[in-house]
C-alpha cells in the first residue's frame, strides 16, 4: 500500500511517500480501504516528537473508508460497509487496520470526507463540555483555538445546550465566521489579552467553564479566566509548550482542572463513548451538526498539509485522499 511515512520525528519535511507493506487484519478488526483522513492535532504532535512504535512510522489517528476484510472474531462489520475509525496510529495511508469496536457505521447521505472528521473532535468536545466539564444552561463557556476541529465542535454543542460561548482564534474574520456556529462573543488571542478580554465580557465574574486544547501558559490563562467553582478541562497541548502552568488560581476561587483524553474514555468506558459518537454522526448526517473542511490535499501530500495547518491559517479540518 501507498503511506504517508517518516523514519524520524522532525518538521513536515520528514514525510516520505513510499510502499509499504499492507498491514494485517487482527481476529478482533477489519481492514479498511482508506478514502479520507482527517489530520487531527495528535498526529502533528506525534510527527514533530511523539513516539515511533516502527520505523518507518504511519502517523494518524482518525480516517473514513470501506471495509475490506473483517477478522474471524468480528460479527458485526462486513466487507464493504462504509466506516469511520479512530486508531492509535496508522490512519497516513490507503489501507489501515482498526479495531472493530473502534469503528462506527457511516449514516446514509453522509460522505465520506465528512464523516471522517467527526468521532474525535466532537467526541472530544461533548466529554470536555459535559462528562467531564459539567456544562449547564445558562452557563457561560470559554472555549480555546475556536476555528479548530475541537473548537467548532464545542461551539456548536455548548450553543445547542443553551450556553453562552466565548471563544479565541488567530484573527477576526476566523471569529466573524465562527458566529455562524453559535459563538457569541470572539477575542482574537493575537491582539488582545484573552483573560482581560473574558473579565471584560463577564463584568468581572469569569466563566463557569473554559475547555483548552492549548496547554502551558494558554492553560493557565484560562484557570485565571474561571468564575467562583469554575472549571477548567484540559484537552491537549496544540502550543507544544509543557509549560506547567501556575495552579494557585485554583484554591483562590474554588476552582478545579480536569485533564481528559477520548482515547483512555474509549478504553475504560466504549459502549459509553461508541453511543455518544454515533449520535454525533447522525446529527451532522441531518445538518443539526456541521463540520467544516477547510481544504483537503492528496495523500502524497502529507507534509504540505501539516505546514498549512501549523500555518494557523486554515478554518476547520484538513484532509488527506489516498
């Protein structure tokens, strides 16, 4: 099979197209036939510096295709059913293998691009806004990185939940755009000091809640930006700095920090994780739900796809096609 593949860590140069042996379907998987890739914020982290299980390496978390073969252990999948999966690595190729119970059907009258994009951002943010984060109505949200994947989603499912949605991005016309989704107030984190910008925008009180895919001192501008109890979630660490963030604002206003991952809920809790992510399938398969692609590149074109998106410039997902 074709793959996107590097034999070191390193910037978006170190990808090579190359042939590399199909993988094997596992008792309990399928193979898949890959059709669109979502780049997700993991596998730039992963590819500048994350962990290199082979060498060479197939990046990638999150990718939609056809069943291609299903394991002797899997009833519920069959060859040709169109799928959306989220695996630990592999997803940078035509061909992948995943687990059975790491697959979700793809709803008639949703394509294939689009379904791609959806288990791990919007998974993501539902468990950061209310597994975890505790989101009511009438709240109001402080939401990170706003044009990304996590951040469209979020807006989206914190508006729909009656919430009053703050969030950032790198410039103003990706916040003008992001009032399309239910953003109620932007602040241009370029520009403007977010944490006095929340002050300003709560007259003082702070959010209930804020969810950061940032990490370090983004990380900690949000525990400062917390009302009386507020919560902070913590998603990742997009910035790339492990700063430790300063974590005396907490016992100031009785506030707490919850750091999550979807991969380990998805391991400790799956039929919980399985049911929420169908739902969100269905949702964008009626339009209740949007996920917006930026622009999509050939799979030979990995390396100029991850320069675009650490560029900042892009506004929602970017996708591979095999």
């Amino acid at each position: 099979m074709k793959a996107a593949i590097y034999y070191e860590t390193g910037p978006p140069d170190v990808f090579r197209y190359e042939d590399v042996p199909d993988p094997t379907c596992h008792p309990n998987g399928v193979l898949i036939d890959v059709k669109a890739v979502s780049i997700e914020g993991g596998d730039l982290l992963n590819r500048a510096g994350g962990p290199m299980p082979s060498r060479p390496h197939v990046v990638g978390y999150q990718c939609a295709g056809t069943v291609r073969e299903v394991g002797a252990n899997v009833s519920d999948r069959a060859v040709g059913q169109r799928v959306v999966t989220f695996v630990a690595y592999g997803s940078h190729a035509s061909i992948v293998s995943a687990p059975a119970m790491s697959t979700w059907l793809v709803p008639d009258g949703l394509d294939m691009e689009r379904a791609a994009c959806v288990p791990i951002p919007f998974g993501t943010a539902d468990d950061a806004l209310f597994e975890f984060g505790h989101l009511q109505e009438g709240e109001t949200v402080l939401i990170q990185a706003g044009a990304g994947g996590v951040g469209l989603a979020a807006i989206q499912l914190a508006k729909r939940a009656g919430a009053i949605v703050i969030a950032t991005a790198s410039n103003d016309d990706k916040l003008r755009r992001l009032a399309d989704f239910g953003l109620d107030h932007g602040i241009n984190y370029t520009t403007d000091d977010f944490v006095a910008a929340v002050g300003k925008l709560t007259d003082g009180r702070g959010v209930e809640l804020a969810v950061d895919t940032v990490g370090g001192r983004v990380l900690e501008g949000c525990l400062k930006s917390l009302a009386f109890r507020g919560r902070a979630v913590s998603v990742g660490f997009a910035g790339r700095s492990f700063e430790k963030p300063e974590l005396g604002f907490l016992s100031q206003g009785n506030r707490s920090l919850t750091g999550f991952s979807l991969g380990l809920e998805m391991a400790r809790n799956t039929e919980r994780v399985r049911e929420m992510v169908a739902r969100h399938l269905d949702d964008v398969a009626r339009g209740s739900l949007h996920v917006v692609i930026d622009r999509t590149y050939p799979l030979s074109e990995a390396a100029a796809a991850h320069a675009y998106i650490e560029s900042r410039m892009a506004f929602g997902r970017v996708l591979l096609i095999p």
